[in-house]
C-alpha cells in the first residue's frame, strides 16, 4: 500500500493562499492604474512601474543577502510598489517613488521579518518618509485632465478665482488638489480673511456638479486616489472574495462622513459637505485598500471597527485643523501602531458567553 | 422557504453530488469482522466472551463498564477468534473481538415486534436503549440512554434531531431520512416521551430540499413536531449552532444543550433507538457513506459494525487512482487514517478517499493577521491567536481566550491563507489546559 498522508483535520481547504490574496488586490488595483491614465497620462504608469519594480528588486535583494527564502512571486511587493506610487503626484520626479519603495521595503518590511511581521504598512511609511524629506516633490506636480475642463474642475475654479479678482487667494492656489483648495479657503473664510469669491468656490466644491467630477475622476490628485469609481470597483472585487471586510471601510468612512458634516463646513456646524470629503483625498483608496491592510489591522472585531473609527476621527483633525490637507495616510499609521494595543483590549467573547439559563 | 442559520461559520464546497442519489445498499457480512471495544465517548466495554467461544448474532459480546459506556453486540454468528489490540477509525490503536463469521446468520433470538412499545415506561425505554448499546450516531459518539438522562433540575423542553449533515461528501443521514422518515418520526417521539419534551425539530440542510418535503409531508399534521430547514453553512450541524438555528436559545460557554432544556440527537440515532424498542435489536449496523473522487462507485451503505473498510472500499470497486488521504467521517471533522484495516463503528458516518492531488498543503506560512479565522469561527473565538499562544506554551492566555470552548469544527484551517493548522494547535492546547486543571484540583 502506498503512503497515505495523515495530517489533521480539515482535510479541505478553501484554497486561498497569500499569493492569491495578494494578486487579486493588485488586481482590483488596476481600474485605478488605468483611470490615473485616463485623467494623468502616461506619466503616472511609469511612476507605477518605478514604484513596482523597485519594491520587488529590494525586497529580492534583501532576502538574497539575509539568505532567506526569496518570496518576491507572492505579490506582497508588488502590492506595497502600486500602493506607493498611487499615493505619489503623478508629475513627481522619477526617483521618488524608488527611493520610497526602497525604503518601504526594507525599514518597512524586511527588517521586522517580512511579510506578516511589519507593525505599520510599509507603503504609508515610505510616503511618510518621502514626505518629511522632499516635501516639495511630494506636494507640487499635480496634473488634471484639460480637455474638458470648466468651471467644475480645478483648473477652472483657479480660472474663476482669478478672473474673480479675489488677490488673497490667487497666490494659495497655484497647483493644488481639491482638498487643498478647500481646506485654504476654508481656513481663510473662518478667518475672515477672504472675500465672497472664495464662498463661492467653496459652495461649488460641494456641489452636486463638482460631486459628480469628484467620483469619476476628473480631478487633482495622487495617482491611485483620482476616480472614486474605479477604487470602489476594485474595492467590490475584494469584499465580494471576503478578501476584505466591511467593519474598517465602513467604519472609517462613516466616522468621517459625520465628523466633516459636522466641522467640515464653512457656516458652522453641521454644514460640511459630506460628500466631497467622502471622495476627494486618498480616502476611499484609504479605507478600501491600506487600511484594510491584513497585517497592520486588528483581526477581532470590535477592533476593527474601532480601528475605522479611530482612523476616520485622526483624517478629519488633520484635514480641518492640521498641517496637511490631506489625513489618511498619516491616520492609518497612527492606528497601525495601535493596533495590537486594539487586539489587546477587544477580546471576543465565546459564543454564549455568561449567558445563564434563560428557562 | 425560510431558513434557520447561525453567526459565523463557513460554505465549503459540497461534493455530496458523488452519492446523495444511491440508494442504501445493504453490505453483506464479512469473513472477518473486528469489533473496537470503544466506538464512543466514555469508558471501553469490557469483553465477557472468550477465544474460541460459538456466539450467535445479536448476542452481547462485551459490557458496559460503567454508566457512561455502552455494550457490545455481534453483527454476526460465528466464533470469536482473537481480543487484542488493532486499528481505529479515530487512528489509533485500541483493543477489538475478532470474530470469525460462520455465514450461518442465526439470531441468538428471533427479533420481536413489540407493537405496544410506546406504553413502556420511560425508565424502562431508557434500559432497552442501553441495553441496545446505542450511542449518537453523528460523530462524537455520546452514550446516549445518558443523554436521555439529564438531571432534575434541567428540565427539556424541546428535541432536536439532527439532519442537518453539514460535512462534505457525507449523504448517510440524508438517504435515511429519504428510505425511513417513519422510523425516524417514531424515533423523535420515543425520545420526546422519556425526556418529556413539549416540542421535536428535524433540523435539515436546504441542499436535501427532497428530505425536507418528505418530512414537511409526513409532520402536516403533527402539532408539536416540525421540520427546520437551515441555511447551507457549515458546522450547522454542531449542537451548539442548531438549537439557536432552531430556536435562537444559546447553550452557554462551557455548558450543555440541556442548560437551555435542549436534547440533541442524530437522525440515525432516532432510528436506532426505534429498532431498539420495537424490535428489541441491537446496534450492530448503521448507514455510512462511501466516498470521494477517486472511489470508483462511491455507495451508500448498510454495515455491519465491525467490517474492515478494506473490504467495504473494494465492494465499491476500489479507486480509480492511488489514494492520497483516507479520512473517517467528513473531510472537516474526520481523521486521517494511515491504512484502510481499520473498521467501521457505531459512529462511522462516511470514508472518504481523496486523490493525492486533493489532499490539501500543509505548510505553514507565517499568520498575515487577516482575521478570516476570527469571521469563520462559530463560537466566535481567536483561532489565529490562541494557536499562537499554544505555539509559545502560553496556554493560561489560550485559556482565557477560550480554547476549551472550540468545537474544533475546522473552519478557521478552511479558511486560513497561510495554510496554519489552526485546529491542531487548539486541539494540543486544549489538552495542555485540560492538564494544567487537573493539576489545579
């Protein structure tokens, strides 16, 4: 008789592996990749493939010369490359998104064991990384989409700015993402410090209008955060896997959703524009895909909606009141690093738990 | 129709394809049979016959050795030949009665229909079972006149059978639900009047949509029994998910379905149990399902206790290619045998045989923290964390995470992406803590 393999049971398996994880995600990355064509050009693919291949290169590299097993066929790398870029301008200089993947890798991954062991995203620690050191190529070299623009996109709200007059305000919005605009105004509004122009802008932000460019795309921004829509189609690729699951995206974009509404907006509370902060930003990219992070998130349940929420109220401090327009990244890496302290403290209780006798 | 469900837990491909359509095909006795000492959950019965003794079918061949035991019975006449140590279907080695079939068929009594057996008494039906040697017949294997015997203060309520048959490949219960919903009906009401229950479910999965018709029919006009269909999710069939699938009571942690005035039992045992009163017969056979893609005519089958599996898969026509796992039971709950010698017992539901190319990697990759395990766990436990605390002999941690309250149903193994062998973890831990009690007494 042949030998007959023994193992404990389950004798079946769902037949999901990291490697197809991990595919599938740079899978449901692609409408994004190709929407960021469609608005940003060619431009943004290359600055992807920098990102790509220097995250595989090192992460190669660096298990060849620790002699470990080189994983580099698992995607994880692949992942960590795309999520880089597309938090990259699309006109940033070439070699940002090298030095950034370089860094993601190796101080963000690889020397806390590889893959499952690193505390924070390694993407989001390469930009942050990026971000503290060239601050001028992380934040200039925005493009839009010209062909049809008007009064809804960017360009032409600058158009609109400047042949409205409005001087104060010209000089604060010379290339710039919607974010950035409206947390300038706003803060010049409350201020007191800008004129009726700048109101105007602010309404046309939130309008149904602007809204609708928002979703589709036709907008400044990051690389991989351009169209709502292409995310949430990648995004529902994942959920309908289980790949992901609701409680953080949900969570994340609910809290932000209330808080924006309620300090978000320029004539007091309760008047924020809920649906311009729900898709302008990195926030749909955020909660669908980084903070959704398997590795850097907290595996109870509880914890992930209180990792959702915790990342949802850090994005709108920084988005209203902070030195950035923009929060996600820095939310979700605050909330990286609490994460085990999160699986710490919400404990599941078994199935009917403490529960008495109910006859 | 409206389906009953619970939270958690997973949908594994069903396979049930290869045999839910064969009918029961009786198995005819072996040269050989070898009968395990213990085939249940409790104390190993204790042989009264000896080596060379003539016995005849039906005769009781080793005792009880306590309460929570059950006896033994022959399938078959013939002499017993050896009582010594051979292979389980759990995988191990325990003590069995070789008995050497004669052919000859001889009862040692003729088998009585005892028509009035519903006026017994419940003290006496309960002795009739265990003197049947009955224990469940779904899996676990709990003697079940204990079953039948909850303690005063816990009064139930309410029976559930279990028809549910969640494991893959497995159609035994549902073809006997098919050829004898009577004997079962009739079985759910002997078990409602010893326990004094006011209410029966049948509990049954929607993929035996055909079951729940027979039985919805036959239950029209019954006031206190229905059917439950529930929802196809595995382990619906665990005791613990089907009494809140059927009444959305849930049993406590570390506590009994009868806390909340809940009996279960399996369908097969309902039908053993009806034997049993009317017939006054022994347990000596049940259903089990032989299958699995490489089993050349995967069957449904009538078994002695006691047949070598050897011989139940060459009564199937072997495999059509080189077998690369033999499992007893269902491919989540089951174990893997090394051999196919081992017999099949009072609680052997199926063997499946898988293709060298089916049985699944077990490498294990380093935990991704996906929480997949924590979203399939029935009883919404930590599976990822508790292996881990395992792993690191942490086991007061697993303790407080619950480890001694995992069903070990397997549905955190199915679904993990690093391929860890969650369940074996837990099973380890769980004896480790067991241990670390005693010790504490």
């Amino acid at each position: 008789m042949n030998l007959v393999n023994v193992s404990s049971s389950p004798h079946l398996h769902e037949h999901v592996n990291v490697r197809k994880v991990m595919w599938t995600v740079v899978i449901a990355l692609l409408p994004a990749l190709i929407a960021a064509y469609i608005f940003f050009g060619w431009r943004s693919i290359w600055i992807t493939i920098l990102g790509v291949a220097a995250a595989v290169g090192t992460e190669a590299l660096v298990q060849f010369l620790t002699k470990r097993p080189i994983t580099v066929s698992d995607g994880s790398a692949v992942v960590t490359g795309m999520f880089l870029a597309f938090n990259l301008p699309p006109l940033t200089a070439w070699w940002i998104p090298v030095v950034g993947s370089v860094f993601a890798i190796t101080i963000g991954k690889q020397i806390f064991g590889g893959l499952g062991y690193n505390p924070v995203n390694p993407a989001l620690l390469g930009r942050a990384f990026l971000m503290a050191s060239w601050p001028v190529q992380m934040t200039t070299g925005w493009a839009t989409k010209l062909a049809n623009a008007g009064v809804s996109t960017i360009s032409g709200l600058k158009q609109t700015l400047i042949t409205g007059g409005d001087a104060q305000l010209q000089n604060l919005i010379t290339s710039a993402t919607p974010l950035n605009v409206a947390q300038q105004i706003r803060g010049d509004i409350i201020a007191g410090t800008a004129g009726d122009s700048a109101r105007t802008i602010f309404h046309q932000l939130s309008s149904l209008d602007y809204i609708k460019e928002l979703f589709w795309g036709n907008i400044g921004g990051c690389i991989g955060e351009v169209s709502a829509a292409a995310l949430i189609l990648g995004a529902a690729i994942l959920v309908y896997k289980h790949y992901i699951e609701w409680r953080i995206p949900i969570s994340y974009i609910g809290t932000v959703a209330f808080l924006s509404w309620m300090v978000g907006g320029i004539d007091g509370l309760f008047s924020g524009p809920i649906l311009f902060h729900i898709f302008s930003g990195g926030l749909i990219l955020g909660a669908f895909f980084m903070a959704t992070d398997m590795v850097t998130s907290p595996v109870t349940k509880k914890g992930r909606l209180i990792f959702g929420l915790g990342c949802g109220i850090l994005t709108v401090v920084i988005r209203t009141w902070g030195g950035y327009p923009e929060g996600v990244s820095y939310s979700i890496l605050i909330m990286n690093v609490a994460t085990p302290l999160i699986d710490r403290l919400t404990p599941q209780k078994p199935f009917g738990f403490r529960k008495k006798s109910k006859k | 129709m409206c389906a009953k469900t619970f939270k958690g837990g997973i949908h594994p491909h069903d396979y049930k394809h290869f045999s839910n359509h064969k009918k029961i095909e009786k198995f005819p006795a072996p040269k050989k049979l070898y009968i395990p000492l213990i085939q249940h959950i409790g104390r190993p019965a204790v042989p009264i016959v000896k080596v060379g003794d003539e016995i005849k079918k039906g005769q009781k061949i080793a005792d009880a050795s306590g309460f929570v035991s059950i006896p033994m019975h022959s399938p078959v006449s013939g002499k017993i030949t050896k009582i010594g140590p051979y292979p389980h279907p759990t995988g191990t080695i325990q003590h069995a009665i070789e008995i050497e079939n004669d052919g000859k068929n001889e009862w040692i009594s003729k088998l009585q229909d005892d028509e009035q057996f519903m006026s017994l008494s419940p003290e006496k039906m309960k002795e009739r079972i265990q003197n049947a040697g009955i224990c469940g017949m779904g899996g676990a294997g709990f003697p079940t006149h204990v079953k039948l015997s909850p303690p005063e203060n816990r009064p139930i309520d309410i029976v559930i059978l279990n028809g549910v048959e969640c494991e893959p490949y497995l159609t035994s219960d549902h073809r006997l639900m098919l050829e004898n919903p009577e004997e079962i009906i009739a079985g759910l009401r002997i078990i409602m009047k010893i326990l004094g229950a006011k209410r029966g479910y049948i509990g049954i999965e929607l993929n035996k949509k055909d079951a729940i018709t027979v039985f919805k029919q036959m239950l029209r006009d019954e006031k206190n029994m229905s059917v439950v269909p529930c929802m196809l999710r595995y382990p619906q069939g665990a005791e613990k998910q089907l009494i809140y699938a059927a009444t959305k009571r849930k049993v406590p942690a570390g506590g009994l379905p009868m806390d909340v005035g809940a009996v279960v039992q399996n369908v097969g045992t309902a039908f053993a149990i009806y034997e049993a009163l009317r017939y006054h017969k022994p347990l000596i056979e049940r259903i089990t399902t032989m299958s699995g893609s490489i089993v050349n005519e995967p069957k449904n089958l009538k078994v002695p206790v006691g047949t070598p599996l050897s011989q139940l898969l060459e009564f199937c026509g072997g495999t059509t290619e080189d077998i690369g796992k033999i499992i007893s039971g269902g491919p989540m709950m089951g174990f893997a045998l090394p051999n196919s010698d081992a017999p099949a017992t009072k609680t052997t539901s199926g063997f499946v045989f898988m293709s060298p190319a089916e049985v699944v990697d077990t490498t294990e990759a380093p935990c991704l923290r996906c929480g997949r395990c924590v979203d399939a766990c029935p009883m919404n436990l930590i599976p990822t964390f508790i292996a881990e605390n395992v792993k690191n002999a942490q086991y007061d941690a697993a303790m407080k995470l619950g480890v001694l309250d995992c069903i070990e149903c397997g549905s955190c193994g199915y679904v993990c992406p690093s391929h860890i062998q969650l369940v074996q973890w837990i099973k380890i831990g769980k004896i480790e803590v067991n241990k670390l009690k005693l010790k504490d007494k």
